[in-house]
C-alpha cells in the first residue's frame, strides 16, 4: 500500500492508505475529522470542500495519494485557538444554514473565494458559490454572510445600511 504524508488542520499525518481512497474518507474515516460531509460522492454538491493547499477541492473527487505532500484545512481547522474563522462567524450571524449539511464545504468555497476577491459583488458571491449546492435556503442569507465576512476580513466591520 502507497504511503502518505499529509498535513491536516496543521498536523502532520503518515498513514499507508489504499490507492483508491478518496480524500474525503480518509479525513473522516482515518483521522476522524468528521466536519467534512460525504454529500454525493461525484463532486456535484460541493459539501466534501475543503482547502487543498490553499485552495477549495471537492475532497471526493480527489484520492488521498494525490493529497501526499499537501496542506488541507478542514472546517475543524479553519477555527484558531477556538475563535471561529470570520467566515463561519458570519455564517452563524446571518443565519446562512437551516440543515447544515452543506455548510462546511460552502464556507470554505467562500474562503477562497475571498483570496481572489476580497470585495465580491452579490453576483460575483452566487457565481462563486455555484459548485456547491444547498437543497433548504434560497442562497440570501449565504450570500449575506459571505459579503459580511468580506467586510470583516476587510477590517470595515460590518455596514448596517
């Protein structure tokens, strides 16, 4: 079996794994970071995201061998010395979740988008976010917590009006 060596959420990990072990079943299964939901298994929903040396990647649809060398942050590591990431921070201020399920991955596609752009128009938020999908809220409040924690991370706080 081909061995690994992984950093997850800043930790590093040596593990032998099967060839065929997808990305997202290693983090849960192996190391127990279960923050990362198995959505559908084919990279549609975008659930599984998590950040591939520094950028979002569908975790199903990358097997862990690919990941041997890389940095992954997960939805557990995107939180520092238990203060939540201003993401997830805004996430929960805005009410951007009724189920959940899809939240980790839509949160750290939202990181990233926010490398590319700091200041993302509405458009440029739902156009971002369209690889992953959310099945119970109508994207308002998701897109409300992406553009709050865009004003956070900006260090303009956030605009009431």
């Amino acid at each position: 079996m081909p061995r690994i060596t992984v950093t997850v959420d800043g930790i590093v990990y040596e593990e032998e794994v099967e060839p065929r072990l997808l990305l997202v079943h290693f983090l849960r299964d192996r190391l127990g970071k279960t923050g990362t939901p198995v959505g559908c298994d084919t990279g549609n929903c975008g659930a599984c995201t998590v950040m591939l040396d520094g950028r979002s990647a569908k975790s199903c649809s990358v097997l862990a061998v690919q990941a041997d060398g890389s940095d992954v942050v997960t939805i557990e590591g995107l939180a520092q010395n238990g203060t939540l990431h201003p993401m997830q921070e805004a996430f929960h201020a805005e009410h951007a979740l009724q189920c959940g399920y899809c939240t980790p991955g839509m949160i750290m596609a939202a990181v990233d988008l926010l490398k590319d752009d700091p200041d993302p128009s509405d458009e440029a938020i739902r156009h971002g976010l369209e690889g992953n999908l959310c099945r119970c809220t109508g994207y308002c409040n998701i897109v409300k917590a992406v553009r709050r924690a865009a004003q956070e991370m900006s260090g303009e706080g956030v605009r009431t009006s």
